[in-house]
C-alpha cells in the first residue's frame, strides 16, 4: 500500500523537548541538540531528516544545528532543518551502518577563531559525550569548498567516512539513527566534568597532533637563525623549515595582522628587532593562503608565540604545554581575552603572558585624545557590541618598546627555560 506523504506544515511543530523516535532539548542557551533514536532518512532537497518507524501521532521540529543560537547574526546564515515522523514516500537512495552526525558550517565560518570554537572543538565534544567509539558520519549543512579543503584532514580524523554535504546532495540516505546539533561547552573550552569519559582541552591539543605531526616535522626540531627578510624570501613551509634546521636559539612565531583588519602592531618591524636582539629567532606568520598542516608545521615546534588579541591567536592550540604565549590586550579588549585566549592557554599549560596596552600606545589615542571615555573606562563606553567595534576594527597598537622589551626579556628566560626540558 503506497503511504502518502505529510508536510510539516500539516503538522503542528513541537518548540520543546519532546520524548519518542525524536528528541530536542534546547535547555542550553548555547545550543539546541536534537536526535532520531532509530532508523533515519535524510531527504537533502527539502533538508528533511525523516524518522522512518512509525508513530501514532507524528510530529516536526525545526532546528538551526549552529552552537551559538543567541546570536542573531551568525544564526541569520544557518540554514534550519526539519526533523518529522510524518508519513512520506521517499525511498533510501544510500544506505549507511554507522549513525549520522548533522551540524552546520554556516555562521561565523570563514573566521579562524570561530571555525574552531563553534565547529571543531563542539564537535570533539559531542563525539566523546555521545559517540564515543563509533564509527560516525558526518553531514554538513551550510558548507563551501574552500572551508572543506582547508580542513580535510581534520575532518577525516573525525570520520573515516566521505562528508555528506547537504546542500550538493541529490539523493537520500538513510542511517540506523541521527544527532543533529553540536554540544559547546563555552568559548574554547572542553569541560571533563561534563564528558562522561572526561576528556579536556589537552586531550583535543593530543587530538590535533594525531591528526597533523608527521615523521618529518619532529616537536624536538633544531633550527638556524633566520631574518624576516628570509622567511618573506622562502617559497614554501619546508624551505622554511630547512633554513631554521640547525640553530640553538628558542624559536618565536609572531602572529601577523595586516590590512584594514584592526588590531595591527604598527611598529611590528621594531617588535622583530627587539625580539631577535633579546635571542629569539622570529618566525613572522600570516595566516592567509596556508594550509593547517603547513601552519601546525611551522607553530608547533616553536618556544614562543607572540600576538595582538584576534582570530590569529586560535593558533595556540599548536602549542606544546610550556610554550611561552604573549598576548597583546587592547584597549578595551580585557574580558574577550580572557575569555577566548587566557583561559585556554592556561588550560593548555602554556606559559601564559599578557601585554595590556596604554592609552598612548592606542591609535584610538589620536582621534578621540588619551582622557577620553573611550580609552579611560571601556566598560562605560560600551553598551553594546557595535560600539565593541570600535576596539576590535577600529584600534591599532604602536608598543612601547622600552616597555616591551621587559617582557620580551622574561619572554626569552622562559622560552630557554622550556628548550632545557625539551631536548
């Protein structure tokens, strides 16, 4: 007998946490995170995911699978998704033995920062809370090609499986059951508390070495003095790596901000000669135009990282606990580097080291003058997030380098201090 097919919009759609073949809680203000607990059919022209046993009473649910549902910006560009136990009459085009796992690209994607805090990081978490020693397949709504090939080979040490993407499928595919959404413990965080096998942040870090050290790229690499001039002048990474082979000297990877991004050092060229007189040997790093396995190359077996707050410093999950990171903090910026780069590194081990800008090393400083609001208290300056721009879009740093060159000291006592435990 031909089962004929239901619209959700002939069904009320369920808002709250609902018991049966189809779960949604949405308790967590940072994500909602749904299930099918049982055969699934993912029809990807209608973005519909179909639980396949029936129901006395069938019932949908809409959800956006992003974990950063309070924010109505990046939530404007995810894409929703339907979950329903209505009848349909669609039949299983591809079907798979291993259990899908739904979750959006979409968002801030195209941000370094954010591609880890809200993708990859939620979903190491949501793989060990409730995959753990499965095997799993990834499907991905609101993907892009460049995103996919950056991160390839991350993504394929989730899932040995190809990714099915949504939006470039034409045929379905039916899975023994589905979890759509990713868990986020915070702003780069892996809480072991909440893992029923706890698991941290350190385990993620292990997790991306795995992932991208190779047999030629050792954590122990000795390295030769290098200019900036000869890292612009290098062609590629393993020519880099190469002119660094045989040199004592603790290696410092400067974050590179350049353009109208904000946030820029100004005076970077005098931040390089300082840090190369105090013994450092200075890697200038732009992370533009490079795959992750080049930059993981490049960072990872460094003593030293150097940078303004921004997307860049996401990098630090390369670090090897001991690793001397240098945070330089806005005007303005205290409470979003604490959160997003402070915690972390601590959590990371890292030799944790903060460089708060004054009100005269600010470009801010020119147009609004030193004893304005603006510099003077931030806090009551900003009563939203657009006049946060202001600090973030808006602001380069010209350090002040008898100021800096103190920390740079300590920076180098302690990056030695790490090359003695690290031979």
């Amino acid at each position: 007998m031909k089962v004929e097919s239901t619209t959700c919009n002939q069904l009320p759609v369920q808002l709250e946490p609902v018991v049966g073949p189809i779960t949604c809680n949405r308790s967590n203000y940072r994500y909602d995170l749904c299930s099918i607990n049982g055969p699934t059919l993912l029809e990807p022209n209608s973005s519909t995911l179909y639980a396949m046993d029936p129901t006395e009473q069938p019932i949908c649910l809409k959800t956006r699978p992003y974990p950063r549902k309070m924010d109505r910006i990046a939530m404007a560009v995810v894409s929703e998704l339907t979950l329903t136990s209505a009848p349909h009459n669609t039949q299983c085009g591809i079907t798979h033995k291993s259990p899908a796992l739904v979750f959006s690209a979409g968002g801030y994607t195209g941000n370094f920062f954010h591609e880890f805090n809200e993708n990859f990081i939620p979903l190491f978490i949501t793989i060990h809370s409730l995959l753990y020693n499965q095997d799993v397949i990834l499907v991905i709504i609101d993907s892009h090609d460049e995103w996919s090939q950056k991160y390839v080979d991350l993504l394929s040490h989730f899932s040995r499986h190809p990714i099915i993407d949504i939006k470039k499928e034409t045929i379905s595919h039916c899975f023994p059951s589905a979890i759509v959404g990713l868990i986020s413990h915070g702003p780069m965080i892996v809480d072991p508390t909440l893992i029923p096998l706890p698991k941290s942040l350190e385990y993620f870090h292990i997790f991306l070495e795995n992932t991208f050290e190779k047999d030629d790229v050792s954590p122990q690499l000795t390295v030769s003095r290098i200019s900036n001039e000869d890292i612009h002048n290098s062609n590629s990474t393993s020519s880099t790596i190469e002119l660094l082979r045989t040199s004592v000297r603790p290696r410092l990877v400067l974050i590179s901000r350049v353009g109208n991004v904000g946030r820029v050092i100004l005076n970077q060229q005098e931040v390089i000669k300082a840090a190369e007189e105090v013994g450092f040997d200075v890697i200038v790093f732009e992370p533009t135009n490079i795959s992750l396995a080049e930059a993981f190359k490049i960072i990872h077996p460094c003593h030293a990282m150097l940078g303004v707050h921004g997307a860049g410093l996401t990098h630090l999950l390369f670090l090897r606990p001991g690793t001397v990171l240098i945070q330089v903090v806005p005007i303005g910026a205290n409470w979003v580097s604490d959160t997003y780069f402070k915690t972390p590194a601590k959590e990371l081990e890292l030799a944790y080291m903060e460089y708060k800008i004054k009100e005269e090393e600010s470009s801010l400083a020119q147009k609004y003058g030193t004893n304005d609001l603006v510099l003077k208290d931030p806090k009551s300056f900003v009563s939203g997030w657009s006049n946060m721009m202001i600090y973030l879009k808006s602001q380069n740093v010209k350090l002040d380098m008898e100021r800096f060159k103190i920390y740079l000291r300590k920076a180098y006592r302690k990056a030695r201090r790490f090359m003695a435990t690290d031979d």
